[in-house]
C-alpha cells in the first residue's frame, strides 16, 4: 500500500487531483458569495488564500513531480498553507462557537502592500460578512467546521506524502 502511494506523490496525477480539488473548493466559495449570497468575512477570505495557497504548491507539484527540488517545494508549500488554513479554520470555529465582545474578527482583510488582493479582485476577496455568524451548515457543521476537515485531511496527507518521499519505500516486486 505504502509503495503505491509512494509512486502515486511522485505522479502527475496526484498534484493534478490536488490542484482540481482546490479550484473545486474555490469554485464552491464563489458560488456560496455570488449566488447564495452568502457575505463571506474576514476569516473566509483568509481561508480562500489558503486554499488558493496550495493550489499554486499543486501547480508546481505538477510541473516535475518526479524532480525532488520541485516535488519537495510543492509539498513544503502543501503543508504550510493547509497548516496556515487550519488554524484559520480553527480561530473562525472559535469566533462562530464562543462570540465575545472582546475578542472579535478584523473589520478589514491585512494584505501586504505589494499584494492588495482585495483591491485587485475584490469580487473575491473583499468580506463583507461577520466571523461570528453561522449562515450556513451542512449535516450541522458550519462551513468553518467543515474548513478545519478539509484543511485537517489536506496537512494529513501532505505529511504522509512528504514522510513517504522522506523515507522511501523498497519495492518487493522481483
């Protein structure tokens, strides 16, 4: 099993499968804001970086996925935005389950200077919704909860995938 999923983390296919999937993700936010008209707020914004984050760590999986340096920096790129995702995902679960008054989600997303994304696209990333409120849910999980799975299982198997080129796996075949 560990040698098929070796071989499939050195695949095209693999970085593609990742690369759709978040496109699908992002595809599934836009829906939500433009024909839901669900305002997305802050944090969702910050989550739709994350995830745009490991789309682009996707691409350049797939550019050479069997050269180490490019496979290595797509999964390094993997895990810190799936990393950086859930623990956005988290602090939004935290902002939705356990409101206060003192401790409340920024009004305005802070993008560096060189990036005003939100000036950019603002389609995209402007928010124009509360962290706090739950506007959606699934099976009873509110989309940030839902977040905290994706991101969960996306670091999960980036670390696996990165543990597997780490130590290798010998083939049994004769």
């Amino acid at each position: 099993m560990f040698e098929n999923l070796y071989h499939f983390s050195r695949s095209r296919l693999s970085w593609l499968l990742l690369l759709l999937a978040m496109i699908a993700f992002e595809l599934c936010a836009l829906y939500f804001q433009h024909v839901m008209l669900l305002a997305p707020c802050v944090m969702c914004i910050y989550e739709r970086v994350a995830m745009l984050g490991i789309a682009v760590a996707a691409a350049i999986g797939l550019c050479k996925p069997q050269n180490a340096i490019v496979r290595g920096l797509g999964l390094v790129g993997w895990i810190a935005f799936s990393y950086k995702g859930l623990m956005l995902a988290l602090e939004h679960v935290d902002y939705q389950f356990h409101p206060s008054p003192f401790r409340t989600c920024d009004i305005f997303v802070n993008f560096p200077n060189w990036a005003p994304l939100d000036k950019w696209v603002p389609w995209m990333f402007e928010p124009s919704g509360d962290c706090s409120k739950i506007v959606w849910q699934f099976f009873d999980l509110s989309m940030p909860q839902w977040l905290v799975i994706i991101f969960g299982a996306s670091l999960s198997v980036a670390v696996l995938f990165s543990l597997l080129q780490l130590v290798g796996v010998k083939s049994n075949r004769p």
